[in-house]
C-alpha cells in the first residue's frame, strides 16, 4: 500500500498515494489510498510516473479505472484520456498512452490512439479466446507488438494497427517455453528483447 518517489541519490523522499491508514509523511496531500503504480515505457526518462484509480467497485462496473500521470516532484496528477473500462495500457516513449485494453460484455478490446488524440478500436476476441492478443509495447514507428498463442506456447507477433491483425509468424518465438520478454528501448529505438529460457 502506498506509493512512494525518491531520487536517485537519496534525496527529495516523498509521498505519492496515501498508505491504507493515511499515513502522511509531508508535502502535498497524496493521491487516495488504491491508487495503484503502472509501469511506463520502458526508455522513458524524466519525474513522470503513471497510476491507476479505480473509479467503481461493482458487481456490474468491475475494471472501471481512470489513468494518471503523476509528476514525482511535485505530486500532482493529471487525468489522461483513455477508453471506459481500459484497465491495461502502453505507452510510447514521450510517455503518452498509445494502445489500451478494455473489458467489454466478457470481451477483451483492443483500442489504438491516433496521432490526432482520438482512440480507434482495432481487435476485440472473447476473454478467453485462444486469438486473444496482449500488447506489450509500440515502436517509434507506429509498430505494435504483441504477445499471443503460438501452439501451446506464447509468441511475440507484430500487430498491423490498421487492420488489427498480427503477422502470421511470430517475431519471436521459443520451443516449449513462453517468452514474456522485456522490451530494450534506447529513447524511441526498440533495441531488441530479453527473454529467459532454460
């Protein structure tokens, strides 16, 4: 529970997200307790972080969430526009939210910001589909990349964002393992993926 920044080399310790007994170290009053961290891009630099609320806890409106982006140094937070029910994002790396996953009616939607700002939906698969497709990042160029089934295994495929289908062979694959690989960015440069297998 909880959210916390610090520098570096030590300094400018300070609250993001109230604790589950509001305990309130100084500064600027945090963000409601729940607020929970989610991770940005990965060659992203600067004092910006993003967090997630839930807005409605129900039995009908489960997975409602607004998107922040939360200055570290000053504690304030601003309201991203994202699709309703959006509970998963990526971002690209000037740190904008670029595709987004949203639960619809027990479907899983995948949803592309434009340049423009407008969100496009461009894949939606029953929640457990076996064509379900994770996002997992977006390149300089527009690419998204994506993880999904590639015989009882997981794969990294690209995903054409203009008819939301993935390649039909993977980019990425390994033999009996899945991959969930981490992303290597240098700025806006996909570098190439780590991944672990034995």
């Amino acid at each position: 529970p909880g959210l916390f920044a610090v520098d570096a080399d030590g300094k400018r310790f300070r609250q993001l997200v109230h604790t589950v007994d509001r305990l309130h170290v100084s500064g600027r009053e945090p963000l409601p307790a729940g607020t929970q961290w989610v991770a940005g891009h990965p060659g992203q630099q600067g004092d910006e972080v993003f967090v997630r609320r839930a807005q409605e806890v129900s039995r009908e409106q489960v997975g409602y969430y607004q998107l922040f982006k939360v200055d570290t140094a000053s504690g304030i937070a601003r309201e991203l526009d994202s699709p309703r029910h959006a509970f998963s994002w990526v971002f690209d790396h000037q740190g904008e939210p670029r595709v987004a996953v949203s639960r619809e009616a027990g479907e899983r939607v995948l949803h592309l910001r434009e340049p423009g700002g407008r969100w496009r939906e461009i894949a939606r698969h029953p929640w457990l589909s076996p064509e379900a497709l994770e996002p997992r990042a977006i390149g300089a160029d527009g690419t998204v990349y994506v993880e999904a089934l590639h015989g009882n295994t997981t794969a990294v495929y690209t995903l054409d964002p203009a008819t939301g289908r993935r390649a039909d062979e993977p980019l990425v694959a390994a033999k009996a393992f899945d991959l969930n690989p981490a992303f290597l960015f240098s700025g806006p440069r996909l570098l190439g993926l780590r991944y672990l297998v034995d």
